[in-house]
C-alpha cells in the first residue's frame, strides 16, 4: 500500500479515536505498550490492561462492569488477542456492560490498511509515517 493510503488511513484511525473517546467509558487493551500506543495517537480517555498479575479475568470483568456501562476491548488482532477479545466480550457482556464491537471492526480494517495487527505497533508505524512527510 503506497504511504499516502497508509497516512489517510492513520488520520481515519486517529479521528475514529476520537469517536471512540466520546462515545466509550473504558478501552481494554493488553498490556502498557498499547496504552502507550493509544496515548501516542492522542486517545486521552480512560484505558485498562487485561494482562494484571494476581487478577483472573473474571475478577477484573467485575471491577470493570462495576464502574463502565459501554466499553471497547481492543486487543490485538492475532490469536491470542482474538481469544482475549472473545473471552472478555463474553464475561462483560454476561455482566450486562455494552461491548462496542463495532468500533473494533473499524480499528481492525484501519490497522490492516496500516499492515499493523498489534496494538502496540500503532505509535512506531505512526512515526515512520511523520518521517516521510
């Protein structure tokens, strides 16, 4: 894909985190590097890694659904982020929280435009295309 395309779709995905920002209580991702990652594209709403020591899933799901009615789980787009995503789009929503699945559909086909599967990539592949420009 040429670097224009690559930088449109960038732009595209920054201004759907904006969307994203205002329309979301909480983004779940894996681990600090995506947040890092997210903060780097300028998402400044609230984020939470599913990957905590000495919490189960099931227990975080439950402090999560405490405090967030609608939430995107964000996870990478390889298998085990693809599991992660499953596994807690269940228990949220078993908990009675919206999981914006939507939302993640359109980061997905951004970040394959981006030739990016992991979110943690997100703030190198930005960079690379600020240096072009």
């Amino acid at each position: 894909m040429s670097e224009t395309r690559k930088r449109d779709a960038l732009e595209r995905l920054k201004l759907l985190l904006s969307e994203v920002e205002r329309s979301v209580d909480l983004v779940l991702v894996e681990g600090p590097r995506d947040v890092e990652a997210l903060r780097y594209l300028g998402y400044a709403g609230e984020v939470a890694t599913c990957n905590r020591f000495c919490v189960n899933d099931a227990e975080l799901a439950e402090t999560i659904s405490s405090e967030n009615e609608r939430v995107l789980v964000l996870t990478d787009f390889d298998e085990e982020g693809s599991e992660l995503n499953t596994r807690f789009s269940e228990l949220l929503e078993h908990m009675g929280v919206t999981v914006e699945k939507a939302f993640r559909g359109e980061v997905a086909r951004l970040m394959a435009a981006l030739e990016v599967y992991v979110v943690e990539a997100l703030d190198n592949v930005s960079e690379s295309l600020s240096d072009v420009y």
